[in-house]
C-alpha cells in the first residue's frame, strides 16, 4: 500500500503537530486532518521550560489559585456611590495629578491618543486653555502621572482620570475592598480614544456638572444597592462579552436607573436619561470596576500564578500576578485585529490601548466571547470562532465562573483566572476584544477589533517567580 | 460477507425510515445510524396525499407564497400611539363588547381562565360589581364577545380586551396597516392567566388611568415613531425570541421611552418607569402587534398556502391562510409541555391559550429558539435542542427573515412563512414557546413550556384549499 493509498483509505485521520503547511498534502489526498496547535512551553526557553516543568502541577501553586478564585468569586461588585474623582483621591487636584492606562509611563514616552487625553484632561480642569499650554505644562513636568491601578481605579483606552471626572464607586460589603472607573463617554468623538476639541470637553463638563450629581443622587436613593455582578450574569446571557458588546447590560442598568434619575430633574436626571438611551457602551465602565473590585480580592496570594491585572499604556502592556506583589511584567504593545471605519487601515491604528482588559482577566471580553458572536464578525470571524474562543480560554484559566454562564456552551462558568503557567505550558495566548485609538493625538476611535496579550509578559512573570531555572 | 461483517465495515451508514426500533440491531454492531424522522405525508390520509402531491411544487402557490413572504417582510411596524380601547372600537362600551383569544367562542364553552379573565374586565368597566354579578350577565348574553383577530387586535393568554384598557398602535407606513394589543401587566396573578382579585383589578385602572396616558403622551412626544422591526432584530440578538422571552426587547424599549416618560410626570411616567423596570414580558404585547400587523399585509394572496393567524382560545386552535379567507381551521387545543411553578403539576394546567402565537406565524418565538436557548431549559432541553428546533421550523416556511437574525446560525435569517404544504409533507409541526395558565377561574400562571401546533388545523387547512382531494 503507498501512502497516496494510505491517505485515500477510508477514515483516515492524521494529527499534524506543528507547522500547518504539513497538513496540505494529507489533505489533498483526501484525508481528514487535526491541527494540533502544538508550540513548544516557555516559547522554546529551555531554562524557562525547566521551570514551568517545575511549576505545573505543584500542588501549593494549585491550591493558591483555588484560593485567589475562591477570593474573586465571592467578590459582589455593589454599585454604592459616584463621587467626583478628587473627592476619592484629593492629590488630583491638590498636586495636578493625572491618572492613565495601563503601567506606568511618564509624558516622554506615551503614545498619541494618550498625550491628548491628558491635554484635554488639563483643559477640563482648567490647568491650562489651550492645548498648546497644556502640552507646556505636561512637558516641563508641572502636571504628575500615575497608573490608575495604583489607586484601585481603571480607565478604559486612554484611561486619564482627573480631579472633576465623576467616578463610579463599587464596594464589596464583605471584604470592605473598594475600586473605581470614571464614567464612560459613548462612541465616536471621546477623550478616552484621543480625540479633543470643544465637542469633547463639552461632553466632559456635562458628565461633571449634571451626569455626575444626579446619578450620585439617583444610585444614593436606591433601597438597595445594584448588584454589577448580576447585571453581569443577565448580559452574558443577552449577547455581552461585558467588554466590546455592553448593549444589554446598558439597556438593564438604565432601565434599572429611570425612575430614581427621572426624580432628579433640577440636577439633570432627564439630561441623563437622554444620554444613556444612545449609550451602548455605558456599562464598560462599570464592568471594568467590577473586575478591579474583585482581582483586587485575589491578589496577594503567596505562590499563586493568577493573573490579577492586565494593563496597557498604549506603548507597553503589563500584566500583575497574585503572588508577585506590584510589579508590572511588560512588553510592547500588539496591534489589533479590528475592523476599520472608512477611510481608516492598520496603519492609523495605536497599538493596543487601556485598562478594559481587566474585564478579560475576570473572564469576560475574549473570555466571554461565546456570548458574544456579533464581534467576531468585526474581524471576519464566525460565531463557531467565538465559541472556539472561549473553550481555548478555559485551557488557560484556574477555573469556571458560577454565576456568568454561556449559552452556546450549555451554559457553562465563564473561564476566569488567568494561569501564566498555563498560558505558557499551552502557548495559548489570551484573547482581548477592544476598540482602537488613532495613532495620531486629537482624532479618537477608528475601528475595534480583538488582540492577544504578549507571550513575553508571562515569561516575565515566570522569570520572576520564585523557583530555580 | 455477512450482515455482522457489512456492520462492522468501517463508515458503513445506515439510514432508518421510520420506528426508531429498526435502527438498533444496527447501532449495536457499530454502524453509524442517521434517523429519518418520516412521516407518512397528510397524516396518512391517502385521499389528502394525493392532493398534497399535487399542491407541493405547484409554481403558481410557489409564487403566491413569495408575494406573501415579501409583503409580510417589507412591513415596517413602528408604534404610533396609545389609545383607549374603546376610542379605536367604539362598540367594545357602546355593545359591551369583550374581545378574546383565539377563533370564536362564547361564554358557554370558554375554559376557566378566560372566563376569569371575562369576570374581571366586566368588573373593570363597571359593568358589574361582583364577579357573581358579572357571570350572570356573561350566562345571560348581556356581554357580546368576539376575538380579537377580528378588529387586526391580539391579546396574550385569555387576552380579554376591554373598552378602558389602553392599546398599542402599530402602523405601517406604505400600507396604512395598523394592527393592536393590550398592554402587558407583567407577571404573576395578572388578568390575562386569568387570575381575578383587587390586586389584578387595581392594577388594571392604574394602567388605564395612569400607564396608558403617560405612554400616550411620550410616545406622542417623540421626532420619530420607533420601529418594532428594530427593537426585535436587536433582541434576537440579545436572547430573545420575542416570545417567551422578551428581557432585551423590553429593556431596549424603556430605555428609549425613559426621558420621554420622565417629562410627563403629572401623568404618571415616573410610576410608568417603575412598572416597566421590573417588566420583562412588556415587549411581548409589541411583538405581537407587529406580528399581527406584517401577517395582515401578507393576507388574501390568491392561491398562497401561508399561515397568515395561529390563535387559541384554551378549548380549540385553529388558523388563518393567506389565500383562504377568514375561515378559522381548528383543532382541539392541546397541552403545554412546560416546566410549573411549585406547587402545580401538568392535570392543574390549562390546553395552550392566547394569541401570542401570531409571533411563531411572524418567524419569532419557537421558530427563533436558537437565539433563546434560555427558554429550552423550562423543558429539560439544551442549547443544541433550541437551535435544532430553529433548523427544523426552516424546513417548514417559505423563507427567511432578513433584519432578524439568529447568531447560533451564523445569522442566518430567522425562519417565517409557515406553509401549510410545507408542514402535511414534512410531519414536523411548528413549535410555540408559551405560558401556561392553571385551569380553574380565578389562579393564574402556573408554568411555561413549550407546544406545536395540532397536525389537524393544518389537514382542515388543505381540505379547504381549492383542488381535487
């Protein structure tokens, strides 16, 4: 029997490991062919492999990441409160202070669309009243910077936070733990893409004077606060990935808000209840504090390999890891898969931007993606793609959410717990699904898509974990 | 070689036509067996096979049927109004008439809960002022009643239309259409289930004296009229079938009357706001209605086999066709297989009742379950049965839907156009999503479920069409 025989034998079946261009030949004898997406753990570190050898399958790593889930599960993300940002954190205003996305990133090195988000934040405060004298001001070292995650805050894409941004506040009762996301702006021309002019800052000061007081009235006159987690669990089963697609948990949250904001006419409620009915992206910031609330509560675990922060500045993305304190472990930051608008290509697009993937990291956006088969079409891709997405995200994942389940997966836990071992024994990268910025500072959103997170942030993070290799 | 050997030969596929006993002796020696689900065509009635045969493949129905399809497809049902019963049908006060589900029935054959439902409206309108005093004057024909369908109306459940009840009105541009429905109460003891008490009542003037004004006006006060169409399309997307399941149409509808309502205060939209915040089932009325409306467009096509009204009345089912007039073809009602609330068990349910079902005759609910498969669930079924369920209604209509689309098929059109041919020659009967009402006057809902149309409305159907049987 020759192979050509062989091939064309019924049910036969080959397992091609490797590089795909070895499964054309089988194929074109007619033979049904399984890719094994098989890459070498720790990218082909031999030292790192020994290692990550070392690490998989170490019971007390497995039982700190039973207990980092544990923690981040039991997390109910409460809506309490929305109190202007310098209330929260008054060195925004007292010492000029600029909260941004992702690791930290001084004026020097950040990218466009952040650069003119921090000239339109110094605008909207007042710092400055014209761009040209904010840029002065950010480039003599006259305004300060920090990474939102430094204060239990998270900003989507450009992710500046100032001192007269209302922030939403989400508490959980048992833990005490607090965390934050400014309010999120719509589509189209917004600060958070790098787009500025008086549309933006007008919009903004609207948000501080009216959107602000009256929701912090209306959430304030609530019997009982709102549960985000169960907003979250009703929207994953509503077509959301709580990350890109807000659309249902939008439409839930501001049904839930009408009447307490309609009681708020003199502050703006009906003003509000305008700008929410077009705002589909209005709970992306309240997933993201929802997510930092409750990876806040798994990190500090000794041993543990969970991922508990992901973060990009838009020049580099970082990731945190349970058992290894504050540091950042980087790399540059990928571009992103997307859909353009007209008139727009990769070649305008800012590497990949913000805070959001937090979301990914509580096992929504990529994560989630079963849900939400309306975004893989943004990138030419099928819904089987986005179920396929998720079950690939659960070979990387410490374990299942119990209330975010998915339908088209029989209503299986959402993956949730990033595992750098796993990421780097499997050579599965995570999936994030994201909008994209302009390049180029002033001009905004130009398209969304989905990313991955760069292998080199696990073999960083791997590096640093205590073991030998 | 044997039998056993042909068995065993590798790939050997075994098509079974028939009792699923046959495909076992093959199943156990290792063949991969497909089940035909046959069906002897017309039920096995020779006389109507014959005239099936000559029906099925007919061009001139083939092209009847497309007419229907296209202009069922091109209504554009956008809401319009809100107007008191008895301002659109001046009889309903002037003859005390009621309105009720389903084909013709009167008050000596109605099933429990619509004689309920038939009690409260009298008390409603001050027709009586006990329910004792109601059923005399219904016993002694001093109320007249008629269904619904026959105003271009339709009411969920018992759906009882009374003179002071408030009605959507939904109107198509192009034709000058407009059909109607009552407005939903929500859930629990709700007049519709036939549940009867001050609770039920109190409600029922609250919403014509306060809900039913407020949303008049609101509705009055906006730029543009809203397209159902598009409400439903997006919650197709959003796990809505738009009949069972209504969560993400409803959510998106108050959103977008929320600033609208908030503005009429003194007319009660901030109660309104509180009502529809905790109403998942307000969309299905709007469904309905938009149903009813695109159906009537597609009706009185010469020579069509689509079903054009599906409607029961808790005794009896029966349906319209296109090209068949106003003749109602009915069957007896059948149950409901569902899941019951504690308590209550199949022998307390009610046959299917209401004309809810104009949404499966619309291409939504049973025929849209893949975008649903919450629902499935009630009945112990998976994610796949909901999709499955959606590939077989495919089989049975003339079409497709364009602007809905279910994800679990790669957004594929929902299927719509159900065609009488179509169901006798396959055997696969269409499958509604529904509530179950308990069938004693006076309880109200006790479960939901799922149920097919009867085999029999549709043999009735082809006895009538013109041809030689």
């Amino acid at each position: 029997m020759s192979v050509g025989d062989l091939l064309r034998a019924p049910r036969l079946t080959v397992v091609n490991v490797g590089l795909a261009e070895f499964s054309a030949p089988a194929q074109a004898a007619g033979a049904e062919v399984t890719e094994l997406d098989w890459r070498p753990p720790a990218a082909g570190d031999a030292a790192l492999g020994w290692k990550l050898a070392s690490l998989v399958g170490d019971p007390a790593i497995d039982d700190a990441n039973r207990r980092v889930l544990e923690r981040v599960l039991a997390v109910q993300p409460r809506w309490v409160d929305v109190r202007p940002a310098a209330e929260v954190l008054p060195s925004l205003a007292e010492q000029r202070l600029l909260l941004h996305a992702g690791p930290p990133i001084g004026w020097e090195r950040m990218c466009g669309p952040m650069r003119a988000a921090v000239l339109g934040a110094a605008l909207l405060e007042g710092w400055a009243d014209t761009p040209e004298r904010a840029e002065l001001l950010a480039a003599t070292g006259k305004i300060e910077f920090a990474p939102c995650h430094d204060f239990a805050m998270v900003g989507p894409m450009a992710g500046i936070i100032s001192a007269s941004q209302p922030l939403i506040v989400v508490e959980d009762a048992v833990t005490g733990l607090r965390a934050y996301s400014n309010l999120n702006e719509g589509r189209g021309r917004c600060l958070r893409y790098g787009a500025l002019g008086d549309d933006v800052l007008h919009r903004l000061r609207w948000m501080s004077d009216r959107l602000g007081p009256s929701l912090q009235a209306a959430v304030r006159s609530l019997a009982e606060p709102i549960n985000l987690k169960t907003v979250i669990a009703q929207a994953v089963q509503m077509g959301d990935e709580c990350h890109s697609r807000n659309n249902a948990a939008s439409a839930l949250l501001t049904r839930q808000l009408a009447a307490p904001l309609a009681r708020q006419t003199d502050l703006g409620g009906i003003e509000a209840l305008e700008f929410l009915a077009g705002n589909d992206y209005w709970f992306l910031n309240f997933s993201m504090a929802a997510g930092k609330l409750a990876m806040t509560a798994g990190h500090g675990v000794d041993r543990s390999t969970v991922v508990t922060a992901y973060a990009r500045n838009g020049v580099e993305v970082g990731l945190r890891v349970s058992g290894l304190g504050q540091e950042w472990f980087t790399a540059p930051a990928p571009p992103v898969d997307g859909l353009y608008f007209p008139g727009y290509g990769p070649g305008d697009a800012n590497p990949d931007i913000g805070d959001s993937a937090i979301a990914e990291v509580y096992g929504l956006g990529g994560f989630a993606l079963a849900a939400a088969p309306a975004i893989v079409g943004f990138v030419g891709g099928t819904t089987q793609d986005a179920v396929r997405t998720s079950v690939d995200m659960g070979a990387i994942t410490v374990g299942r959410h119990r209330d975010v389940q998915l339908p088209a997966l029989e209503f299986a836990g959402s993956p949730v717990g990033i595992d750098v071992r796993a990421v780097l024994d499997s050579g599965i990268r995570p999936a994030i699904t994201t909008g994209i910025a302009h390049r180029t500072p002033g001009i905004g959103q130009i398209g969304a898509g989905i990313t991955h997170m760069p292998v080199d942030c696990f073999l960083a993070a791997l590096r640093a974990f205590p073991g030998e290799s």
